[in-house]
C-alpha cells in the first residue's frame, strides 16, 4: 500500500510536468482495495474460523495481484513518461 501512494503521489508530480495519464485513476483506485479490505477483516470476526480462513486466502491472493498491477504499471509510467522526456 505504501509503494502504491509513491506511486501515486509521483504520478500526480508527473501529471504537472508532462499531463494526465490515465494510468493515474487506476493506481488511485487500487489503493482502496488494501484499505476495504482491512476494514472488512475487521467485520468478520464474529463469523467461523473456515469462512475467515476463506476470506484470508481470497485477500491475500488479491493484494498480491495488486501489487503485481501496481509494479507493472509504475515500470509502465516510468518507461512510457519518465524515460521518453530523458531521451
């Protein structure tokens, strides 16, 4: 989650600089889902230890996809904005 507000906060540095990238609202958009997610672990702990362990694996394998989309996509930015203004 924190490598995703870097991400983010350089994004909107680079939108100064170079303009909007749409790539932007999809980085904001995925740090909501660490966040959701916490609250709704937080909610289910009244509920049976299979359906939190259920919830448990579903959470982990969508944050771990999310970080792998939110590292595609910095390389993404970085190549496509940073790297075409240096050359």
């Amino acid at each position: 989650m924190i490598l995703t507000i870097t991400v983010a906060a350089a994004s909107v540095i680079g939108v100064a600089i170079t303009g909007l990238y749409p790539g932007i609202i999809v980085l904001l958009l995925l740090t909501l889902i660490p966040i959701a997610s916490n609250f709704y672990a937080k909610i289910i702990i009244g509920k049976s230890n299979v359906f939190q362990r259920n919830f448990y694996i579903t959470l982990i394998v969508t944050n771990l996809l999310t970080m792998l989309v939110v590292l595609w996509m910095t390389f993404v930015i970085l190549v496509d904005r940073v790297f075409s203004i240096i050359l």
